[in-house]
C-alpha cells in the first residue's frame, strides 16, 4: 500500500470494540464481523475485544472479559445503584474497564466502539473509554448503529447524571454513524456532535459462499464496477451460436452499458472444427473491441500465471453474482441452464427455439436471425422491468463492504491517525 507520495503506507492497528461478538446472532455483531474480515483482506491489522462470545476465528485476534457485557451481574448492580444514587460500584468498575482497555489499546492506532458510547447497556464500559480517549494515544470512533435519544419513549433517568454521558460530545471521539437518514435523527436528539456518515455493508463471498477462485476471479475482472454482467454456461461449439453472443454483447457496450460477458464452457482441443471455432471467436473479440468486456474462461489464466479450472460450485458462484443469463443456441435438446437460472431468479435472454419455450416464462426471448442491436435494445427493456436487476446492482456498486473499507474507512482513519 503506498501513499500519495509513493511511500509505503504501513497496515493501521484498529482495534474493534462492542458488548459481544459472534458466535452470539445479532446486527452489529454481524457487522463487527465483518469489518473485522474486510479490513483484514485490505490488509490492515485488526483485533477485536468484546464482553460476551468466543474467539470465533484465528484470522485476528479475539478477546473477551466478561466485565465488558451487556449482561455482566456486576454491571446491571452497579445500573441499580446509580438510580438509587449510589456511585462507588460504578466507579470500581469503570477503572477496572479502563484498565482492560488502556492494556488492549496500547497497540492500536484507532479504536472502533461498536454503539457502546450511545447505548445505555454497560455505564462503565461507556465511562471508561470516554476516560480512555482523552488520556491515550490511541484515536477513538464511535460507531453509532442506534441511540435511545432518537425514540419517543426514551426513559428520563438518561437525561440526568451520569447517563447523560451517553449524548454528550467528546471533543477527542470521531462520530460515525451508518446512514443519512440516522445522521439526521442523531443530530437532533445529540446536539454538538458532527457526524460522518459510513455506510453498512455486505460480503458477498460471504453471504453467497463463494469460492476463492470465483472470488479472484471476480476481483481481476472488476465485476464490481461493471453495469451488467452476462453469463453463458456453453460448451464452445458452433450450434452454441456464441457469434451472435458476441454482437448482442457488442450492441448492449454501444448503449453506453459497462457489460461483462463471461463464457463458461470448454472445447475439444483435439477436434479440429472447434479449434478454428474458438479462434474465430477470439478474433471476433478483437475485431469489435471487446476486449474488456469479454472472458472466455476454456483458457482463462489468472494474474499470478495460474489457470483457472472451473467446477460446479465456480458456475454456481457466476449464476448468483450474474445479471443476466444468455442462451443464443441454434439447438438444443433441453435446456438446463434455465432450470438453473430460474432456481435463483435470474433473468434470461434466450433464443426462441423450442426446448427453450417449452421451459421458459417470463423469459426475454429472441429470433437469432434478428439484428443484434435490436437483440440488444430488447434485453436492455427487458431488465429496465426486472425491478431485481437494479436493487441487486445497486448493491454490488455501493454496498460491498470491501469497497466501502477502500474507499471510505480506511481513509477515513488514516486521515485521523494522522
């Protein structure tokens, strides 16, 4: 990693903090997770400390102390106390919370709270790193998913001592919050604190299970920053009609269309036919310019020289990540890849022969002696009333969660590391 001046940049120490971790189930344990997992891809050192869970993987440290919990019996007592106005158990347990926290941080760069500062669920823990940002080193952030303020029925004791520490701005803690709309509700109910918005966001090679290969593959092809990404599970033979792939492929990129077309199948190196047809294929590539649009995986080598061997979980990952599927055959006696495709409600564009009537509904389908661009331009109208298409891209641009950790969090910490 280099900065702007060519300089190598070192990996951040960030340290990830909330009441628990998984394997507990919940919201912020999924996102605490899953930071955790991206910044580690982006190459950063990250660690997490949390009061309740296990140490759940060996790709970073896990820690845990129970006093740190939601459900700790020593903190709900010293909770009681504080209403009663008694504020000793209080105070022992925020400096025995410091101390587990000023040990954690010492090295650590910044340190992500996890809803701990704005949550009413571990006084102390709150105390103690309010205590801890303005006597380390160490930069804090409060992570803010949610906030008893911004309801209705917010309890009054949170609006006296010391619970009103919860709301109350630190002029040594970085505010972020997760969405627009909560900034504003934030803003009016915690007033004096400036907050940054960074948005949630999904791993898809975790939710989808996706292999490691798909995962690079997916990486060196930009799958992410594409419009529309095609896939066609087709052995490359001549009654595959993938010529008129090419052009439909061809006329979607002249709409101003970012378009990716995969092309999965193989062919008989030792049948001279199929040979010169993937030869011709590849210097139809060439001749329309789609070079950057186009992977033919048959011989697909990935950036390090090794070559991709695609197995059926590799075309199950292309179906989930796609957005359309596209069949031109001249014949077929079946037509499993519909099947497939609709099992995961994915959108096909298919030539209009029968195996494919018989099967398909709801389907974009096409004569192969229409035009391309015409082809084209239907397939386009088609997905503009797949009403799927969009949300699922949307996603795929803005919400994947290693794109959001390179774009807005990591430069965001650094800008407040340095």
């Amino acid at each position: 990693m280099r900065g702007e001046g060519g300089d190598i940049e070192r990996p951040l120490r960030i340290g990830l903090l909330h009441y628990s971790c998984p394997p507990l189930v919940g919201g912020v344990e999924e996102i605490l997770q899953h930071h955790a997992k991206a910044l580690t891809r982006a190459g950063q050192s990250v660690s997490i400390l949390a009061g309740m869970g296990e140490i759940f993987t060996d790709l970073f440290p896990v820690k845990i102390h129970p006093l740190l919990g939601s459900q700790n019996s020593r903190v709900k007592s010293a909770h009681e106390a504080c209403l009663k106005g008694q504020y000793a158990p209080l105070k022992e347990i925020v400096s025995e919370i410091f101390e587990i926290l000023q040990a954690w941080s010492r090295q650590l760069d910044v340190l992500i709270a996890h809803n701990v500062l704005h949550m009413p669920f571990n006084l102390p823990l709150t105390l103690a790193l309010r205590r801890l940002a303005f006597r380390e080193k160490v930069r804090v952030v409060s992570w803010a998913h949610d906030s008893p303020y911004v309801r209705p029925d917010c309890p009054d004791y949170l609006t006296r001592p010391p619970w009103i520490s919860l709301k109350l701005p630190h002029p040594h803690i970085s505010y972020v919050t997760i969405s627009n709309s909560r900034r504003s509700a934030l803003k009016r109910y915690l007033p004096g604190i400036e907050w940054r918005v960074i948005h949630n966001g999904i791993d898809p090679a975790d939710f989808f299970y996706l292999s490691p290969e798909s995962v690079r593959l997916f990486e060196e092809l930009k799958l992410l920053e594409r419009d529309l990404v095609v896939v066609q599970p087709s052995r490359i033979t001549p009654r595959k009609n993938l010529e008129l792939s090419l052009e439909i492929i061809h006329g979607i990129k002249s709409l101003g269309c970012n378009v990716l077309f995969i092309l999965t199948g193989a062919y008989d190196h030792h049948e001279g036919q199929a040979v010169q047809y993937y030869q011709m294929l590849k210097r139809r590539v060439d001749e329309l310019e789609l070079s950057d649009h186009v992977a033919i995986l048959a011989e697909y080598v990935f950036s390090d020289g090794t070559r991709l061997i695609p197995h059926r979980t590799f075309i199950r990952d292309l179906y989930l990540i796609a957005d359309l599927l596209l069949m031109t055959s001249k014949d077929e006696g079946f037509g499993l890849p519909l099947l497939e495709a609709g099992m995961i409600k994915l959108p096909i564009a298919c030539s209009r022969i029968k195996p494919f009537l018989e099967i398909g509904r709801d389907v974009c389908f096409f004569r192969i002696n229409d035009p391309p661009m015409f082809i084209a331009g239907r397939i386009m109208e088609y997905l503009s009333r797949t009403t799927t298409h969009e949300m699922f891209r949307k996603v795929m641009r803005q919400y994947v969660l290693d794109t959001i950790c390179r774009k807005d969090l990591i430069p965001f910490l650094r800008e407040l590391v340095s």
